[in-house]
C-alpha cells in the first residue's frame, strides 16, 4: 500500500512540475510574443481553465504526501516525503497570497478594454510562478529521493 501510494505522489506531482514548468518556460514566453489582444485572451483563457484544475492538482498532491509522510514516519524517506509536503505546502500559500489574485483579476481581462497595468500584473505573476516552480521540483526531487529509501 505505501509503495503504491509513494508511486502515485512522485508521478502526480512529477505531472504538476511538468506542467507548471511548461507554463513558465514556454507558454506564457509564447503568449508573450502573441500581438496584445490575442496574448491578453490567451492569458485571460489559461488562468480561467487552469485556476478550475490546478487548486485540487495541488491539494491533492499535499493530500498524498501527508498521507505518505505519516505511513512511512518512522521509517527510511519519511524525513524527505515530509519535507517534500512541507514545500508543497508552501507553494500552496504561495499560490493562495500572490498567484491567485492576479490569476483571478486576468481571467477577467477583455483584450479590447485591459487593464493599464495588465503587462506589469502578467510580469509579476511569472515572477511569482518561477519561484514557485522551483519550490515544487525541490518537493518532487526530495519525493524521488524518499521513494528511492523507501
């Protein structure tokens, strides 16, 4: 059962690193050299269909690794499963205080009437996203070391 389960967070967080590295490396850049209406609706559509998805990918994910950490406490990889959760907890604040009141104001964004700041806004949130995406590969490579020693 703790095999399983230590598979199932190392694959599901490795599949939320995929995609939220994806995201910082290549789509908004794409977006980025959209004309601006186009790249506002871009924008504007990804932070609607990821803001509905992405809230359970990454409560989930913490779900997993407390529930991994506490079958496994005790034993070889609880200390690395933990810090793990703890850093997907910390993105998970992250996410909650900085990301999520821009994602939210830019899943409002029209492309024909923006906001003034909107560049300075989508600037600020891959700020905040890069940052993030190195606090949740750190939490997938320590689950990939705790899954090594289990």
């Amino acid at each position: 059962m703790q095999d399983v389960l230590a598979v199932t967070t190392v694959v599901v967080v490795g599949m939320l690193v995929g995609v939220e590295f994806a995201v910082s490396a290549f789509v908004n850049p794409i977006f980025d050299r959209l004309p601006t209406e186009s790249g506002i609706a871009a924008r504007s559509d990804g932070a609607r269909v990821l803001g509905r998805v992405m809230p359970f990918w990454y409560i989930g994910s913490v779900v997993l690794g407390a529930v991994w950490t506490a079958l496994a406490w005790g034993g070889e990889g609880a200390a690395q499963a933990a810090a793990a959760t703890g850093l997907l907890l910390v993105s998970v604040v992250m996410s909650v205080l900085l990301l999520v009141p821009i994602a939210s104001r830019s899943a409002t964004w029209s492309s024909t009437a923006p906001p003034a700041d909107w560049k300075e806004q989508s600037k600020r949130w891959d700020r905040y996203h890069v940052v993030r995406v190195g606090v949740i590969v750190l939490a997938f490579a320590l689950f990939a070391v705790a899954l090594a020693l289990a």
